[in-house]
C-alpha cells in the first residue's frame, strides 16, 4: 500500500513587493537581488489575513480537485513557521474555518522541509491504517517575521500556500520513497531567536529586532547544496530511479543559485527541473506545495511521471521523495 497524492491547490495573496519596491526601503537594487537569488518578485499577505487564511483557500482548491467532500478527511497537517498563534495550532483553525467535523489536526515545524516532513508523516499514517484520506498544507506568512531593516535577508522571503490531499492506494503510483534528516547542530545559521522558552519575549528582544529572521547566508549556501544533492540523491536511491528516470524535480526555491548546483550535482537537466522563485521568492514551507500545484496545473506532471522533491531548511532539517503519477 502506498500514499498517492489526488488533489492539491495554492493560494498567493493579490498584494505583490517587487525588487523596485524594496529599493525604496533598503539599500538594494534590482540587479544585486536578481543576480544573487533569481528573485524578482513576492506575495504579502494583506493585514489581518493570517496564515490559516492562506491555507483554507489551498486546501478548497485542493479537496475540489480531489472530488472528495470535505469531511471525508481524517486528518490535518499544517507545515508552518509561521502559524497564527503560539497556540491553538494553526491546523486546528483550518479545520473550524474550512467547517470539517472534529478530527486530528496539529502543526508541524521543521523550517523549509515542514511540506516533505508532513507528507512523510501523512504516509506513514497512511500506511499504518490510522488514517484513509489526509490533508497536507505547507504556508508562510514570512512578511510578519522579516527584518525589513536588513537587505540581506528582507528580499528573500514571500508569503503563500500550497495543500494536498493523500489516500491509500494499491496501484504503481504514490510516494514511491523518501529521505529524511536533521541536524541542530547547525541551528544557530538559520534562526528566529526569541519568542520561545530559551528567550522569552520583551522590551529589549522587540527592540533588538530578536523577533525576526536571523540567517548566516555563505555558512547556510555551502550546507543547503550539499543537502539538498544529499536529499535528491538518496530518495532517487531508495526507490530505484536514476536521474534518466526523473521527468520533474521541484527542489526548494530558496535562491538560483543552490538550485543550480544543486541539479548540476545531481545530474538532473534544468529543463527538468521546475523553477519559479523569480515570482515567489522563498515560501519556506510553502514553496514546494505551491511549485507542485503550478507544475500539475501548467501540465509539467502527467500520469505516470515519476517526480522528485527535495529541500532543506531551519534546523537543519532536510528531506527528499520521489512520487509516481
């Protein structure tokens, strides 16, 4: 028995910040941005819209394609960073938003690998008999935790997000294999200081800007390529695929350049390898749900295809997975 993916939806909020627009806010320009990450553009949520909000209308797009009703579903997993509150979990908003009947629904946090962590878990539940049908949902709102006075992680972060609705099935199709690990060793490269238990919140961490994205850039470039080939390398492995037999990789969208060596590492072609950070930016744990969407709806996944995701992120976490079609 395996886990195959029926339905999936994305949602971009309408407001657009492009690279002119953050020229007018920090000391940056258009060509070092572009040249550095292959970002042009990015979504922000609107005030008031949370990061529930975002998912809701993924998961309606998601559940519609899937031709399931609703309340067909048994279980919620929101991959997040950035979820509404502390507490209640963001899963549990979707769930009273979207008006599903009471059932499981938790958050799960591991940075930008959280969607592949979820589908991970939603697998396993899966194949375990705990759950028939569940909804996997990857969201930023990164718009609220960026420093918007530092150019050089403010540019690089967008907001959206992307669902996916598994079932079991029996058929050559599904999560074919999946690669999965973590390091905190290497926490401090990439981290939300305070706000937790370790620093709790006040006057000096708001003042001192601890409430944001903190990132050692060149440290966490040379880990993520190396990972991220790692994750690829691994999942291809596990399911007995070569790179010949991969007609889609959608890596993590977190800068042009670690895709690039990433693929070139890899030996996978850039013609097969789904790009669109140029509009979207980093989602975080959005960013591979939203890309999987806009491959199937471009027509860039068709039955049969054999597709490979992988990404790294906060932690360090990273994850790889090949899916059949």
């Amino acid at each position: 028995m395996r886990a195959k993916i029926i339905g999936t939806g994305s949602y971009l909020p309408e407001r657009v910040m492009t690279n002119q627009d953050w020229e007018k806010i920090v000391e940056t320009s258009d060509e070092w941005i572009t040249s550095r990450t292959g970002i042009k553009e990015r979504h922000f949520a609107a005030e008031g819209q949370a990061t529930s909000d975002l998912i809701v209308e993924a998961s309606k797009a998601a559940i519609a394609e899937a031709g399931i009703d609703k309340d067909e579903l048994d279980l919620i997993i929101v991959a997040t960073i950035s979820g509404d509150n502390a507490y209640p979990s963001t899963g549990n908003w979707v769930q009273s938003k979207l008006g599903i009947k009471p059932i499981p629904a938790f958050d799960l946090s591991a940075g930008c690998s959280g969607f592949l962590y979820g589908l991970i878990v939603a697998d396993s539940f899966i194949k375990a008999g705990v759950a028939k049908k569940v909804l996997v949902a990857g969201a930023e709102v990164m718009s609220r935790v960026i420093n918007w006075e530092d150019r050089n992680t403010c540019v690089l972060f967008g907001d959206g997000a992307g669902a996916a609705v598994l079932e079991a099935t029996e058929e050559d199709t599904g999560i074919l294999s999946h690669f999965w690990e973590a390091d905190g060793n290497l926490g401090e490269l990439l981290i939300q200081p305070a706000g937790g238990s370790a620093m709790p919140a006040s006057e000096e961490t708001v003042a001192n800007k601890k409430h944001t994205v903190h990132m050692r850039g060149n440290e966490v470039f040379k880990h993520a390529v190396r990972m991220m080939q790692e994750s690829a390398m691994k999942a291809m492995e596990r399911a007995g695929l070569t790179s010949d037999d991969i007609d889609l990789f959608i890596p993590h969208q977190a800068n042009i350049r670690i895709i690039e060596s990433t693929i070139k590492r890899a030996n996978i072609p850039q013609e097969k390898t789904f790009i669109n950070i140029d509009k979207i930016a980093n989602v975080s744990a959005g960013t591979i749900p939203i890309a999987l969407d806009q491959a199937r709806k471009q027509g860039r996944i068709k039955p049969g295809d054999n597709v490979l995701l992988a990404a790294f992120g906060a932690g360090f976490t990273w994850a790889g997975m090949a899916i059949r079609f």
